[in-house]
C-alpha cells in the first residue's frame, strides 16, 4: 500500500540523511537503526491490518469511521404507555414512546418507521417518524405518537389492544461524519 510505503521510505530517508539518526557513525550503527525502524513500522502495519478488520492491505485502505459500527436498525424504541385523550370536539390516542441509542455513536438526527403490532404480533399500523435534535451515545428520549379518531380503522385497533408492540425498522441515521 502507498501509504504504509510512503511511511517506510520516510523512516530509511530519514536515518540516511539526518545526523541525529546516524549520530555521526558507522555502517553498523546505521544498519541497527534502520532495522529497527522497519520492526517498528512492521508493527504499525500489522495494528492497521488488526484496525481494518484482517483486510488484504493490498487492496485499498478503507477509513475507520463511526457509521461502520452502527447496524442496519441501530436504534431501539420501547412502548411505555397509551393515554386517552378526549377533547370538546374530538378525541384520541396518544402512545408514549422512549428511543434508546444503545451504540457509542452521537446522533444528530434519524427517521424511520414505527410499526405498531398487537398481542400477536400482526401489523397494524406504520408511522413515518422523524427526529432532527441530537442524541448522546447510550441516552433515550422520550416522544409520544397521536392518533386522532379521524383515523379511524387505526384509532379503534389501539382501543381494542391491549398490549402494543412498537418496531422501529428502515431507519436512516445521520451522525457527525455526514456533515
């Protein structure tokens, strides 16, 4: 690789030219130096492999960024309650929700899909969510869906249920290294 070379050719340049490398003495001298130069910078070489996950250093080097630990569907969202809501003219359902951000990563904005499910766990309900404050890594927040009784089909599914299950799938995240 060009870079790991680029390293190498630095070190031997460096112990040749420069005095306080060779210290003024012989071959000898100069030979153990640049010895131990490529050890080290066999080494270093060896960490970038462990670092790229075992990849052909030969094949390109790809970066290390934080979006490589984060998973398909990296965020979780439990289901904490559902309210009733009644108003003068109209009523409805709101269900309160907590989104966890179990990977080490800050988020600064996601969206997705929450698919609401009951006891069998059968579909329902999809719901296009969208979050655009930041998320520290290993935090929750909470939020709350409402479901009006202008939608009606779904508004008396939630009634009927009494256990709601929550999925939070196709989810787009936007971290720091999208910037």
């Amino acid at each position: 690789m060009r870079s790991r070379a680029k390293i190498s050719s630095v070190f031997v340049f460096l112990s040749l030219l420069s005095p306080s490398f060779s210290g003024g003495v012989g071959d000898g001298v100069i030979e153990k130096r640049v010895t131990v130069l490529e050890k080290k910078t066999v080494k270093i070489e060896k960490r970038l492999d462990r670092l790229e996950g075992g990849k052909d250093p030969e094949a390109g080097f790809a970066p290390l960024n934080a979006e490589r630990a984060l998973t398909k569907n990296p965020l979780d969202m439990v289901y904490i309650s559902k309210e009733n809501l009644v108003g003068t003219s109209k009523s409805g359902i709101r269900i309160n929700l907590r989104i966890e951000n179990p990977t080490r990563v800050r988020i600064n904005a996601f969206l997705g899909d929450i698919i609401f499910k009951d006891e069998r766990s059968k579909p329902f309900y999809k719901y296009k969510f969208y979050y655009n404050q930041p998320l520290n890594p290993l935090s929750s927040i909470n939020t709350a869906v409402l479901i009006m009784d202008s939608q009606t089909k779904t508004y008396l599914k939630l009634l009927k249920t009494n256990r709601v299950r929550v999925e939070f799938v196709n989810q787009r995240i936007f971290s720091e290294n999208d910037l």
